[in-house]
C-alpha cells in the first residue's frame, strides 16, 4: 500500500480513536450526581445555571463562587 494511501486512512479514522473511550450522556450524569451528594456542596444553596447565579448576584450584591470540574477526566 503506497505511504499517502496509509496516511490518508490515519487521518480519516484519527477521530474514531480519539472519541472511543469518552463517557456516554447517562455516564457524565451518574458522576454530576454522585458530585452533588458531595457534603461541602449542602453547606450553602447552589445554583447549576451560570447566567441565574449572576442574575442573582447582581440582584442581591453577593459574589458568585463557581466550582467547575472536569467529569469527563479517568
């Protein structure tokens, strides 16, 4: 097989390998939940929607503090 036929056939299924061992939808949200349970997040009320936390902020005047994770990471 001639070397560009072989590297043409890499590039093309390069992203099937890349994306073979993400999580699927129902994985992520079993790792958001079991987040949540978390006892540090009961200690306050949060708000998982960005743009209503800052609605909220700017309505009473308090900082927003985020917690941003990678669910996604092994």
């Amino acid at each position: 097989m001639p070397r560009a036929l072989i590297a043409a056939l890499l590039f093309l299924l390069a992203p099937a390998f890349a994306f073979a061992g993400e999580p699927s939808q129902d994985e992520l949200k079993k790792k958001k939940e079991e987040v949540l349970k978390d006892p540090f997040l009961k200690k306050a009320p949060w708000m998982l929607d960005y743009d209503k936390a800052l609605a909220e902020a700017k309505k009473t005047g308090k900082p927003v503090f985020a917690y941003f994770t990678r669910s996604f990471a092994p």
